[in-house]
C-alpha cells in the first residue's frame, strides 16, 4: 500500500494544479479518493491503512516544505494537511502521534487551529463569509465531533504550542482571524453553550492571563447581556447566554469585575487605573448568591473545584487526571462538571 500512496502523491497529485484543493469540494472528493485506496489495499487493516495514507499526505507536505527552503507553499501543498485531518475523523483514526503530528504541521504553517474550531463555533458557512474558506466538515454536529476528536488527542499527548504569549494548550491556541481571541471567548460570544462545554470538559482556560481580567471570556458575554438589560428592558435574556454564563462560572471563583471595552471612553491618562461598569441587578438575579461575590461569600467547595482544575490544567492533566484522584464518584463527578 505505501508505493500505491507514494505513487498517488509523486506521480499523480504532485501534477495537479497549486489551487486544486482549494475549494472545499474538490478536498472532499481527493478525501474520498485515499477512502476508497484505503478499502481497496489495506484489507482488514483499515486502521494501519488510514495511518499510511496521513503519513504520505505529511510526508508530501513536508517534502515541499523543505525542497522551498523550508517555507510552506501553501496551496494544495498546505490543504493537503486537512485532507489528512478530513481522513483522521472519518476513519477515526486512534494512533495519537500521527494525529499529533498533524496538528503540530498545521501549527507551523499557521499559527493557530481556527479552521478546526470554527465551523463548531459559527457553522459551516460564516467561515467562508470571514475567511474565505468553508469547513472541512460537512456540518456543524460533524464539526462539533471533530473539534472532540483532535481535542481528545492532543490532551492525550499532552501537545504544547508556543504563541506570542506563551506556551499554550491545544484548546486554548488563539484563532488568528477573530481578534486573536481563544475558542472558548468566541464560543461564549456566539452563545454556543454546547461547545462551550466541550471546550471546558478538556481544560479551556477562561482567563488565559491570570492578571489581566480582560481576557476573561466572561467578559464580552456580560457586556452584551448588560447592554440588553439597559437597552431592552422587556426583553428576556437569551437562555444560551445564561447557559453560557453559568457553565464559565464554573471555572471561576465568582462573578468578575466588568471591565470596558478597549475602544469605549478610557481615561487619558495611561496609568490611571480603570474604573469597572456596573452590573445590570438582573444579571446578578441569574446568578447564585456565592457566585456573585456581592450577597454572600463563595461557596467552599466550589473554591476547592477551581484550584483543582487550575493545578490539573497546569499540569496538563485535564480531563484524564481527574479519573485518577482517589476521590469518591460524586466528587469526581463535580470536578467534571458533569454535575452541580
């Protein structure tokens, strides 16, 4: 089988046109193609042969990269890699250094994993209105699943990648093309609590600078319920920002400070320090009380689950080292937010 792909790859698709992936359709149908040549050569051993097929789409990928100086040349040269992770979900695909491997030459070339994130987060069809290019996946449950997937691999390899402030987790690797913003904000300000969810079950980072409440994810989710409250009062908040505000509750101690907007009236003075907004009162009625940090202090084991997990996560243990805690089921449960 690997001098059928060698031959697919040198002989065939390397004379392809530079645009020929270009279009999502046309990624599909080259997708299929390795499908059928995995069926066809690869006998019972569908799983060895879907890891063949990945490793000659790298290989190629790497080949090119190197001959151009060590520069990507984008492409078909560069879409191939997600005609490997089209394959990868598709045939479920469970050698995690090869899918690791993926994602680490996705990285390279781009610097973030938005074109995995995104058709989960805003559907199949806004990336092509924002990007230019149309998901991989043909709907947004599929691409739900898919985001699970990678997910699921790259904590199981525990996989790092070095952004522009700093180290970073899989999950909470910034989305280039939406204000370099993590999965999770973009998810809390589209109301997604579905994928928020997945997004917290695998250790996303709320607030991924620890002193710098700004870059809470809660932050531009309070923003739009509080402008709602002020400029509609008769109008009931969307049950999915609720949703969305109660689930990242669970990874903070209480209900943070609301803090303007960059571009909103700031004082002119840099070093003044910034006066935090008000709440609308029906916002904290959402709320628990030993959430809101303003009727009644924090409730103590909720305290307890947040440093858990912040231990957990710095040690890349989340979601995997929760099941290893000597700790009775309930507990584990709670820890896993799969209860409250």
């Amino acid at each position: 089988m690997d001098v059928i792909l060698d031959c697919i790859f040198d002989q065939v698709f390397s004379r392809l046109d530079r645009g020929c992936l270009l279009a999502r359709y046309k990624r599909r149908q080259f997708t299929d193609y390795l499908s059928t040549v995995i069926r066809g050569s690869a006998g019972d051993d569908t799983e060895g042969g879907c890891e063949r097929a990945v490793q000659a789409a790298l290989r190629f990928h790497q080949t090119s990269k190197e001959e151009n100086g060590g520069i990507c040349l984008l492409g078909k040269y560069h879409n191939v890699l997600y005609v490997a992770a089209t394959l990868c979900y598709d045939w479920q695909l469970q050698d995690t250094p090869t899918v690791s491997r993926l994602l680490q030459d996705i990285f390279a070339c781009e610097h973030t994993f938005e074109r995995l994130f995104v058709g989960a987060i805003l559907g199949t069809k806004v990336t092509h209105l924002i990007s230019g290019w149309k998901s991989d996946f043909r709907t947004r449950e599929e691409c739900v699943l898919a985001v699970q997937y990678f997910l699921e691999h790259a904590t199981r390899a525990n996989l790092q990648f070095e952004c522009t402030a700093g180290s970073r987790n899989f999950v909470d690797v910034p989305m280039e093309s939406y204000g370099r913003a993590t999965p999770l904000r973009v998810a809390a300000q589209a109301g997604q609590a579905d994928v928020l969810q997945i997004l917290l079950h695998y250790g996303a980072t709320v607030t991924p600078q620890p002193s710098s409440i700004d870059t809470c994810a809660l932050q531009p989710l309070l923003h739009r319920m509080n402008d709602l409250c002020h400029d509609q009062p008769e109008e009931n908040i969307a049950k999915e920002y609720i949703n969305c505000m109660n689930l990242l509750l669970r990874e903070l101690p209480m209900l943070p400070t609301l803090l303007p907007y960059p571009e909103d009236d700031l004082p002119t003075d840099p070093t003044a320090p910034v006066e935090p907004r008000s709440l609308h009162p029906r916002i904290y009625a959402l709320v628990p009380p030993q959430r809101s940090g303003y009727f009644t202090a924090p409730c103590l084991r909720h305290m307890c689950r947040c440093v858990v997990r912040q231990q957990l996560r710095a040690s890349g243990l989340i979601p995997q080292g929760i099941s290893m805690l000597m700790l009775p089921d309930t507990v584990i449960h709670y820890l896993n937010h799969e209860e409250e």
